[in-house]
C-alpha cells in the first residue's frame, strides 16, 4: 500500500473529476456552450503526453550514461503510452473541433504540430524495429529520442504562439485563464490534469513490468 | 592536437576529396536542374504560393541526397581509422561545417537556375537569399546527426527519409513562412521572429549533436 498510494490517487482523481466534469456547473459562453466541458479530458491528455515524454528522454540519457538496459525498456513503454495519450487528445480534439469550429481537422498550427510530433515518434518506433542488435537498438534510438525532442518542444509550445492559431493562448488569443475559467473548473481542471498524469505513468509500469516478464522468459526458453 | 585544428584538418581532406572526384557536387547538380526542368515543363507558369512550395521542395530533396552519404562515403575501416586519429566531437563538428558548405553552395546555385528557368517573382531578392541561406544551413546541421545515425541501420537510404522528415517539418514551416514573407516583399521587421527562431532551432541541433555523437560512433 505504501508504493501504490500514487495509483489510487490518481484512480480518485479521474473519477472525481469525470463526476464534477459532467455534472458540475460551467460558465454560460457562446459556441462554446456545454462543450466546454471537453477541456477536462481533451487537455489533461497533452499533458499526460508530454510527461511520458519527458521520462522517455530522461531514461534514455540515463540509459547512454549507464548502460542498464531496463532505462531502454523504460523509454520505449512511455513513448508508446504517450503515443496512445496523443491519438486521445487528436480523438477527443477532433470531436471538439467538429461542434465549435465546424470541421474535425481545422488548418491550425497546433493540431498540425502534434500530429508531426506523433510522426516524429512513430518514427522513433521505425527506427528501433529496423536494429536487430539489442544493445546497438538501444543506444541509437536513445540519441535520436533525445535529438528529437528539444525540436519537438519548439514544433507544439514555440511555432504555435507565432503563428495565428484557432487555440486560446496562441497568436494573440487570449488563454483559458483569461476567459472561461470561473474559479469552479479550475480545481476540477487540475485534478483532471493530476489524475491522468498518474494513470499514464500507470499504464507505463504496467508495460515495462510485462516487457521484463517476457524478456525473463525469453531468455529462459533460450536457455533451457 | 586541439578540436578547432581536427576540424580544420578534417574539412579541408572532406574538401580536397570532393574536389578529386566531384560526384557529390555533379549530381546533386544535375538533379537539381533536371528537377527544375521537369517542373517548368509540368506546370509552365506558376503562382507565387506553388512557386515557393516547389522550391523548399526541391532543395529539400537535394539535401537529403547530399547529406544521407556523409557517413556512408568512405569505407567503415577507414572511418575506424578516424576514431583514433580525431575526437568524436571534432568529427560531426567537421561534418556540419563541410556540409552546411556543400549546402549553401548547392543552394544558392539551385536558386540561381530556378529563378532563370521560371520567371523570378521575388518582391525582396535580398531578404529571399537569405532566408535561402538560413534555410541550407539548417538542412545541414539537422541531417548531418540524422544521417550519422542512419548509417548505422543497414537500410540507410528510406530510415534516413523516414527518421528526418518530421524533424526537418518545423523547420520547413518557418523557412516557408518567412521566405514567403520576402517573396510578396512584405517589411523585414516582421520576419525578425522567424529568423530567430532558426537560429535557435540550428544552435540548439548543434548542441545537442555535439552532446550525442560521442554516444553514437562507437559500435
């Protein structure tokens, strides 16, 4: 129970903000109307993603300093979580989009950013099937994890607040804090945000607790 | 020796075997102008949108082609033989200086036949050289890395496309809008932004290239 208060947690917090999400009260704005309620669960899935990106790279330096290969391990599982987070949030957005600005893949430099992002990771996944030595997988796709990331920063946190964009916060528009959110979905939002940061990284250990059960196995099948 | 003299001397013997058998140079050259000459026969005139777009395009894959061979080029013995002489440091460093040079020549050559091939329609041909120049110099330091590590998978040619397109797709974006910018002549002080953040984004490449070749060359 003392290493999985966090897991809990975080089970609560999706909960508590799925209840409140939907029957908890929004402020009255045009276009927008009740499908406000979609920025509990479109944005927490970017933050989610970037997250498990964020610990991809961090285990891949790791794994270039140290050598161990469940870092490896580790760095693949979170960019294959942070992929699934990243077809969520384009889901969840497209939907949005389609209601409030009419069409599910509007011309803006963020939707564009991130699916480019999601390239930019798909690749990564290319690149390691295309190594069939395990140590040299590892290394290379290690330094391209880290190389892409700094640019991947720049593609959906930097380009986007240059150009115009139908997203609040960019190109001039104002940001959610600004506008629409009263002091209601504020606590909500960020239990939201909270909750699926830890259930990605849940759904991470879980992966990397089932690729080490199968390399055990493995190797004990080639051992035998 | 110290790094800025291993550099030294690693581009200058890059140059001097370019200059001996002339292959990257000649046909990057040809295909450059074939390519130019097959798209003024498909579309005669152009407007000013797919003007630019065919550009970027075309110096795009003349890049690639020039770069995705600046590892494989010389035999893996040979390279061996390198390790031991130079840092892996002042080997990418080598690297990104000869091919930001191959690129800056290829390009501006590019945009010499493909202004005279299709009527030149650039309001500010200064402000448009240089976001050419930006553009070539980012090419060269984002697929140096990229092709280092490419050349370690044996299917080079398609994990090199595969592997550089999304990271090169920012750059691209920023280097269409502010040549697009100079093309309609609109003022230079609004580029100002975009030039920096190319600039960033080719500082911010160069450092991390130099932080991870030494990771990537040994095998």
């Amino acid at each position: 129970m003392r290493k999985n208060w966090w897991k809990l947690l975080g089970a609560t917090f999706i909960c508590i903000s799925i209840i409140a999400g939907f029957i908890g009260p929004v402020p009255k704005l045009p276009i927008l109307h009740e499908t406000i309620r979609n920025v509990y669960f479109h944005v927490p899935m970017w933050f989610a993603m970037i997250t498990l990106y964020a610990i991809s790279v961090f285990y891949s330096v790791k794994y270039l300093n140290q050598g161990n290969p469940k870092f490896d391990i580790i760095a693949v599982e979170a960019v294959n979580t942070g992929i699934l987070f990243c077809f969520l949030g384009l889901l969840t957005g497209m939907q949005w989009a389609n209601i409030t600005w009419g069409e599910p893949w509007p011309n803006d430099p963020k939707l564009n950013g991130s699916a480019i992002a999601t390239l930019m990771y798909l690749a990564y996944l290319v690149l390691r099937n295309a190594l069939e030595e395990e140590q040299k997988r590892a290394k290379i796709s290690a330094v391209y994890n880290i190389f892409a990331f700094p640019i991947m920063i720049v593609l959906l946190y930097i380009l986007p607040k240059l150009t115009d964009s139908l997203h609040p916060g960019s190109g001039g528009n104002s940001t959610f804090s600004d506008l629409d959110m009263d002091n209601y979905m504020r606590p909500v939002f960020y239990t939201a945000v909270a909750g699926w940061i830890l259930i990605g990284i849940w759904i991470c250990t879980l992966r990397y607790r089932v690729r080490l059960i199968e390399n055990t196995r493995n190797r004990d099948v080639n051992n035998h | 020796m110290n790094l800025l003299q291993q550099v030294k001397s690693l581009v200058a013997k890059d140059l001097s075997l370019e200059w001996r058998s002339k292959y990257a140079i000649n046909s990057i050259l040809l295909y450059v102008v074939s390519t130019v000459f097959v798209c003024y026969q498909a579309f005669k005139s152009v407007d000013i949108f797919v003007w630019n777009a065919l550009f970027w395009i075309i110096l795009l894959f003349a890049s690639i082609n020039a770069i995705s061979r600046s590892f494989t080029q010389e035999s893996p013995f040979r390279q061996l033989y390198y390790y031991s002489l130079a840092s892996p440091k002042s080997i990418i460093l080598s690297k990104i200086i000869y091919n930001t040079l191959l690129m800056v020549f290829l390009s501006a050559i590019a945009y010499l036949t493909y202004s005279i091939i299709f009527k030149n329609p650039v309001g500010d041909a200064l402000f448009y050289f240089l976001a050419v120049l930006l553009g070539s110099v980012s090419f060269a330091t984002v697929f140096t890395m990229i092709s280092g590590i490419s050349s370690k998978t044996n299917n080079n040619s398609t994990i090199m496309a595969i592997l550089s397109f999304p990271v090169v797709i920012p750059l691209l974006i920023v280097l269409i809008k502010l040549s697009h910018n100079s093309l309609i002549g609109a003022d230079r002080s609004g580029s100002y932004s975009d030039i920096l953040v190319l600039l960033a984004i080719n500082v911010i490449t160069v450092t991390v290239s130099l932080l991870l070749f030494p990771y990537l060359w040994r095998d």
